[in-house]
C-alpha cells in the first residue's frame, strides 16, 4: 500500500504543527539552560509522552547526547543539576509525573514543564519553572493523544532552545503541508483490515516512534488489541514464535511500516518479515510511507494512524474519546 496522508475531519494535525511551532517560538529559558544539558529526560505517561517517542526515534542522529524517556514515579538515577528534564502531562495531574517532579527539584536538575494546566502548571508557578503551556485550539477532542502535534513540536521547540536539536520552521510547515494533504481512501481500507483484529505494528529506524504512537491511538481510540514490534530485532527471536497458538493466527495482522530511508538492509528485512508472516498464516499488510525525509514520513504514519484509529472506531458504533478502562483506574488509585 502507497500511503498518502489521510485525515479524519476530527483532526487538524497539519494545523497542530504550526500553531505548536508558534506556541513554542515564544517560550524563554533562562540563560543557564542554553548551556548544552549531560543529558535529557522527559517523564510523562501515555499521550503525553508520544511526542518524546517520535523525536527519540526521527533524531537519533542529529542529538548528540543521551536522549531517555521516564514512564515512572521517580528519574533515573543518573539524573543531576546538568540534566534536562522536561516534565510533559497534558492534563498536568498524572500522578506518575507530579512525582517525577518532585524527584527532578530535589536532583534541582535543569526542569521544563509542558501541561495544558492542573497541579504540574501550578507546581512550575510556584517553582517558577519554565513552562510551555498548551493552547490546544487545533485539538477539537481535547484527547492527550490526539495532541500529538502539540507535544511533538512543543517537546522540539524546547529542545531546539536548550541547543539539543537544531529544528526550524521550514522544517515544521514542509511537515505540516505534507499532513494537509487530505485523502481518506487508505485509512477507510487499512481500518477494514483491521477491524476486530490483534494489530501487530513493526516499524524500524525513524519510524519507530510514529508506530508506537500508531498502536496508542488504536488502542485508545479503536478499544482494540495492539502491540509494536522493532526491526531487526524481531528478525532474531519473535519469528520463532509463529508456530503457536495456532487458534490465534486467525485472529491476528500485521502491518510493516517501509521507507526509502531505511538501511537497505532493513528495506529487506520489511520485504522478508511479511513473507515469514504470510507463509506462517498471519495477514501483513505493507504500507509504504512518503516523504521526502525521516520527519515527514514520520508524519505521514503519525496520519494515517490516528485517521485509521478513528475510522476503526466509527465502524465500530463506538465513541473514539472516553477511556472508561483507564479513567476507572485512576479513581481507584486516587480512593488512597
């Protein structure tokens, strides 16, 4: 499959990158974070940190120092005053992150915080923290998922300020065009693939990142099974386990994720990965991704999946946005 970029009318990603860009151009860090960090930590749960897994994934080249993702209560244990540690909760009360936090001020490591509001915006006023707040006007759902934009470009723009990434604008709105190009044909045809389907998401590279954030969308928006699975490194141990269970197989499909800019050595491993699969009796469906570089066909899986999500949804007779699982256990967590 080709894969243009296909939109729902829920979305306004292309909208999204640019007012995020903008949103950003107007932070101001204090002169001592313009000194080049150790390090980089961005702590956040779920949505909030899809972003951090795009750029860890799209700029793995081009940033030259440790670059590392925290899904947890407290930092790593290597983080000190010279760390940059971006704290990202969208709806700024994740509790994961507020604890974080309180771990980044007492290391009194380098802290940018990047909320829409809540106890994070007002742990940054009080601390007086550098703080990136997001206006989500271009994220109708008000979904941290769907903000992907937001906490993308917003997470690169403070980067970019910090001299962690060298990111411009022309490089935004060339992103940002490419999204704009709206065409609902292959989401519409890739969702009846996959509809009541176990979704296995195998990307590499720079790709990477746009699959996980691929399989958070169907499995938030679609309420529907999905796991990602790494190139090569699934070549060297997952294959074995395509014998069993055999009741499964019916049950389960594949979606390889191609690029152009893949070591040529990945590029066949795609192409032999969904022969193993299709010999093995597992559907794979090869999508190749467009783009004139690594960020625009990052973009371009980043569309087509949240597009695919939600049509998944719609077929489904099923609200996208409430997250009843997820919202049940929070209340319990909060009950102590």
């Amino acid at each position: 499959m080709k894969a243009p970029i296909l939109l729902s009318d829920d979305l306004r990603l292309g909208a999204q990158l640019r007012d995020a860009w903008r949103q950003v151009s107007a932070l101001k860090l204090p002169p001592a974070f313009h000194r080049l960090p150790t390090s980089v930590v961005v702590s956040g749960m779920g949505g909030s940190t899809l972003g951090a897994h795009v750029i860890q994934s799209v700029f793995r080249d081009e940033i030259s120092i440790p670059f590392e993702i925290s899904n947890d209560y407290h930092l790593p244990n290597h983080v000190d005053k010279d760390t940059l540690v971006i704290l990202s909760s969208y709806s700024g009360t994740t509790e994961e992150t507020l604890s974080a936090a309180r771990d980044a001020l007492r290391r009194k490591a380098r802290i940018v915080v990047m909320t829409n509001g809540g106890d994070l915006l007002a742990l940054a006023k009080k601390h007086k923290l550098p703080c990136l707040l997001i206006d989500p006007v271009e994220n109708p759902s008000n979904q941290p998922r769907m903000a992907i934009g937001y906490m993308t470009i917003g997470l690169a723009g403070i980067l970019a300020k910090a001299n962690v990434l060298k990111i411009d604008e022309r490089r935004i709105n060339d992103a940002a065009k490419l999204v704009d190009k709206q065409d609902q044909g292959l989401a519409i045809d890739l969702a009846r693939h996959l509809q009541k389907s176990f979704v296995l998401l195998m990307s590499a590279e720079h790709l990477i990142g746009a699959a996980h954030v691929f399989n958070n969308q169907i499995n938030e928006n679609g309420k529907q099974l999905s796991t990602t699975q790494i190139i090569p490194e699934l070549d060297h141990h997952f294959l074995e386990g395509l014998s069993f269970p055999t009741s499964i197989k019916k049950h389960l499909v594949a979606v390889l994720f191609q690029s152009n800019h893949y070591h040529p050595r990945n590029q066949k491993r795609i192409k032999l990965t969904a022969e193993i699969l299709q010999k093995n009796g597992i559907r794979a469906i090869t999508v190749d991704v467009i783009g004139k570089n690594r960020l625009q066909e990052a973009w371009t899986a980043i569309a087509l999946g949240a597009s695919t999500s939600i049509t998944l949804a719609k077929n489904s007779k099923i609200d996208a946005w409430p997250v009843p699982n997820v919202t049940w256990l929070k209340e319990q967590m909060a009950k102590d």
